[in-house]
C-alpha cells in the first residue's frame, strides 16, 4: 500500500528526551530528511505572541497556521524573513507551544505543512503525533522517552551551554506540566502507540539511541515490514 511513499522513521516522545537529537543524527546518518515538527508549533506560538493572537484563540491561531510565514530553506528558521531558530528555544515558547497544540483546528491547518517533508530518500521526523496521527504508516515507530527527573536535568545543561539562566526544579516542574498537558489533550495526544517501539535513554549515551534506532530501521528494511 505504501510501497511507493519514501520511507519515515517517526519518533515521539515527552519534552527533552532526546528526540531531536537523535532524529537529526539518525537523519544524517542515513542522508534522510528531517522534520522537527514541534518547530511549526513553537514557531505557531512565537507568531501569535508577536500578533497579539491569545494562545487560546482557536480560529485565530488556526488562520494563523495556515498561513504561517515560516521559511526552513535557507538550513535555519526564518518566521517574517527574520531568523527564529533561537528565540523559539525558550521555555516560555515551549508552554505556548504546547497550548496552541492542544487546539484540534490548529493540528489540522498544520498536517499538511508536516507531510509535505516526506520526499526521497526518506525522512526522520520528531514531535508528538508523529507516528499517531502525520504519518501512522511510517517505516519505524520510537518513542522516545527518560525519566522526568533525566530530561530537567538535560534540559538544564542545554540552557546553561547556551548561556541563558536555567532553574532546575523550574525547569523540572514545566517539564511535567507540559508532558500532562500533551498526554490528556484529546486529539493527538502524547503516549507510546501499541506500534512504536519503546527507547528509554535514561541510562543511554546519544550515540546508544542513535544507533539502536538504526538497527532497529535496518531490521525492518530487511524484513520489508
Ligand atoms: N542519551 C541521550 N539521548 C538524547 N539526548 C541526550 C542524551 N543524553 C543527553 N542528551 C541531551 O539532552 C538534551 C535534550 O535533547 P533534545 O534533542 O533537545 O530533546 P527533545 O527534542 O526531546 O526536547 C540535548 O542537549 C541532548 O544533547
Ligand atoms: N508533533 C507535535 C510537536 C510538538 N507539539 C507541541 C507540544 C510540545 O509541548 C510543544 C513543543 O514541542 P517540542 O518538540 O519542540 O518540545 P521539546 O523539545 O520536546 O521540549 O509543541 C505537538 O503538540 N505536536
């Protein structure tokens, strides 16, 4: 049925497991595409911010996310022809993120954006839904997770590498408040599909996810699953 679609790899999973990490080298290691979807929704929230549109606004933000001025073209992020890669990063754009996500017309004015970025030879893609709802007929499933107290900790020494202040129970407490807020949304929520293979990296080096995630993609390659 899928046999002429290029193939996805999609790896879901809670805030600062590791995702785009090891999407992004999975993705190089194999000359594939990748798509950071949680990107469009932290780029959605940046916009309506700089808009005035209330991250509650739901035909507001919808309108919004169809039309959204993003530009990845360029190796960056550019929203209005400006760079956002950076300033998207912040926790702040992340809870906002996780708001206007939460809005099912929001989602759909932003599945097709999502779609479009599978092309040959293949795509990685990260986010929440993206073996759920953007691609369930994807190659490999992962979800990608560490425990809550593993990923505040990463987080933490992520923001201190970039130079900005980081409060690590702060950080621990937006953690789990986002995650709760992802995973009892009721369209596109957050949790492991019976269909995705479960990667705890608690214990695991970069390098450990990154190459057990290519096995497990070789295996199915081979199996033709
Ligand atoms: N085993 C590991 N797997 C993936 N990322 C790890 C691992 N150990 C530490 N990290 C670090 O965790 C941080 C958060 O990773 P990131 O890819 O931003 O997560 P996510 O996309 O899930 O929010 C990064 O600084 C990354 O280098
Ligand atoms: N496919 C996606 C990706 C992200 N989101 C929402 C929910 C998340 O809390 C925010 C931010 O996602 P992002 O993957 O950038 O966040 P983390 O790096 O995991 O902290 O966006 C989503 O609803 N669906």
């Amino acid at each position: 049925m899928t046999a002429s679609l290029p193939p996805v790899i999609a790896i879901d999973g809670p805030s600062a497991s590791g995702k785009g990490t090891v999407a992004a080298r999975v993705a190089e290691r194999l000359g594939f595409h990748y798509l950071d979807s949680g990107s469009l929704y932290r780029l959605l929230a940046l916009h309506a911010k700089q808009r005035g549109i209330d991250w509650s606004d739901e035909p507001g933000l919808a309108a919004a996310a169809a039309a959204l001025p993003v530009d990845f073209s360029c190796g960056g992020m550019r929203l209005d022809g400006i760079e956002a890669g950076n300033i998207i990063r912040s926790e702040e754009i992340g809870i906002g993120a996780s708001r206007v996500g939460a809005l099912p017309a929001v989602r759909e004015a932003l599945l097709a954006r999502q779609r479009a970025f599978r092309c040959l030879p293949g795509l990685v893609t990260d986010g929440r839904d993206m073996g759920s709802v953007v691609f369930p007929d994807a190659t490999l499933k992962v979800y990608l997770t560490a425990s809550a107290e593993c990923r505040a900790e990463r987080r933490h020494k992520q923001l201190i590498e970039k130079g900005e202040s980081a409060n690590l129970p702060q950080i621990l407490h937006d953690i789990v408040e986002r995650d709760a807020r992802d995973a009892a949304r009721p369209v596109a929520p957050l949790r492991q599909e019976p269909d995705a293979l479960l990667l705890d990296t608690t214990a695991l080096a970069i390098d450990q996810a990154v190459d057990q995630v290519l096995g497990w993609f070789a295996a199915r390659q081979v199996s033709g699953q």
